[in-house]
C-alpha cells in the first residue's frame, strides 16, 4: 500500500518534488521531506509499495542522527508535524512518523557510497575487471569478501534511469578536488562509526550510499543515513565468504525482480503479496536489530 493520495491532495498547494521514494515539499526557508512507502528497485519505482516502509527509514534515520551528531551536521531541524499549522494538521495522521522538516541545501550531484565487502555492482566488476570503481583489488576476492579497507565508490545521480559508477578523479572533476577529498573523508568514518556499532547489534554493513549538501556554506549531510534502503545490511551471524547473503534491506524484492526475468526497465512488475510482506519483516528487523527496541507502527 503506497502512501495515501489524500495526503498529496492536502498539500496540493506547496511546490512539490517526487523522488523515488520521498516527496519534497518547499515551506519557503526550509523543506518538509516525507518518506512514503514506495521501493525502488534498480533505480525503478515498484508498482505498489511496503506497508510502514517510509516510517522506518524515517525512525533509523533519526537514530543515525542523533548517533552521528558529535561527527558531522546534517539537515534535520524537526520532526514536529503540529507545529507546521494548516495544511499539515488536516494530514497529521498521515505525515506522522514519515516526516522530516529540514534546512535547505545545495545537494551535490554526486552519491558517496562507501563499500566494505565485495558485494552488488561492486562485485560484478571485480569479477569482469579485478577493480571496484576503477581501483585494482587484490586478486583472489570472492563474492562478499570483506575488503582490505572500506572504499569511496562514487557515483552520479539519476533523476531517471540508471545511477552510473564513476572514479574519484571523475567526482573531483564534477566537485571540486577539495569537495571530493572532504566528502570521501567524512563517508568513510562515519561508515566505519556506524559499522562499528552495528557488528555490536549482530549486523555487517556491507556497504551504504550518503548524499552531503552544502548549507550556509556548511557541508551537512541529507535525506537518509544508513537505511535499508541506502545500505546492506547482512545478519553477522549467517555471515559466509564466497556466494550471496541474507539481508535486510530490499535485496529480497531485488532477487525476486531477477527470477522473474524483467529487463530492469519501466514498467515494473507489480509486487505479489508474499514479497510485500517478507519485505515489510525486513524492513523491522533491521530497524529492531539496530535500534534495540521494537517497531510500533
């Protein structure tokens, strides 16, 4: 079930931007972010949605949050839905759990994705070339291994289509040399933070994507952090060298997409109801697992 229409016919006078997964809405001097419940798919909205999806993302996000805070700034400033007045209370019941009041940013055009163990597109081409973005790896890595050290694989974002992987060199280009080394810098400790913390809650972070604005001329960090949809997550317990692993994250919706045969181009297919509702235990288990408390819709 995706994120009620009455909530955009409510809103219907804000500017609006649809993303993927969340719509933005522009309250002037700052943006109002609500995550529904549509997944994406290689880079493909499905044609229904995860129940509870987008108040989860939005729950660990603010744990990550807070988590990070003493490490980097990022663009929450409240998640007070009462406090935004009319129109918003008339939709309380809907944007409740899944929203996001933020400060404005220049969002650079570029992904920061951080990759600790062989897996995803990374592994295609290590497999095709012995690189992951163009870095030589040592020989003999099989699928899953865990890296000599976490990797900043770049890549550059897609309001349609694909995301494609690009270098380091190529994201200074776009950047900036000083941006590029700066945001590769934060990326990887805040991925080494968060993985640290996670290996204590039983999860290997795999690898994850963050996107950093520019604010007042301060880099903060945007939308979500370390969400299933932004990560892998892998049970520490299962975890074995050399083929696939179990995750929480959509990697179930992803494999099942492949079995059925679709060429990665819209439309999609509909989701049956068995992988909307694995999908959904997913979703609450990472959060339960990361968070240590249980999930209340």
């Amino acid at each position: 079930m995706a994120q009620p229409i009455v909530l955009e016919t409510l809103l219907l006078g804000l500017p609006r931007r649809q993303g993927k997964v969340r719509d933005v809405y522009d309250l002037g001097d700052r943006l109002l972010l609500v995550a529904t419940d549509r997944i994406s798919a290689f880079d493909c909205v499905m044609p229904n949605g995860i129940p509870d999806k987008g108040k989860v993302l939005t729950a660990m996000s603010l744990f990550w949050f807070d988590f990070l805070k003493g490490t980097t700034a990022n663009h929450l400033v409240s998640t007070d839905v009462a406090a935004l007045g009319a129109p918003f209370a008339k939709a309380a019941r809907e944007l409740e759990g899944r929203t996001m009041v933020c400060r404005k940013a220049e969002v650079l055009p570029v992904e920061c994705v951080v990759r600790g163990y062989l897996a995803g597109s990374g592994w295609a081409e290590y497999s095709r070339a012995g690189t992951v973005a163009g870095r030589k790896l040592p020989e003999g890595l099989v699928e899953s291994s865990k890296l000599p050290e976490p990797l900043f694989t770049p890549a550059t974002k897609a309001e349609t289509g694909h995301d494609e992987n690009i270098s380091f060199e190529r994201a200074a280009e776009i950047i900036g040399a000083p941006l590029a080394t700066e945001v590769r810098r934060r990326s990887i400790e805040i991925y080494e933070r968060a993985c640290a913390y996670a290996a204590g809650r039983g999860i290997l972070i795999a690898d994850t994507k963050f996107e950093w604005g520019m604010a007042d001329s301060e880099l903060i960090l945007v939308d979500e952090a370390l969400t299933p949809d932004s990560s892998r997550f892998w049970p520490a317990e299962s975890y074995r060298p050399g083929t696939a692993q179990p995750s929480f994250d959509k990697q179930y919706v992803r494999d099942w997409l492949i079995s059925t045969g679709w060429d990665k181009n819209p439309p999609a297919p509909e989701l049956p109801a068995q992988v909307v509702a694995k999908t959904r235990e997913k979703y609450l288990e990472a959060y339960e697992r990361v968070v240590g408390r249980r999930f209340k819709a």
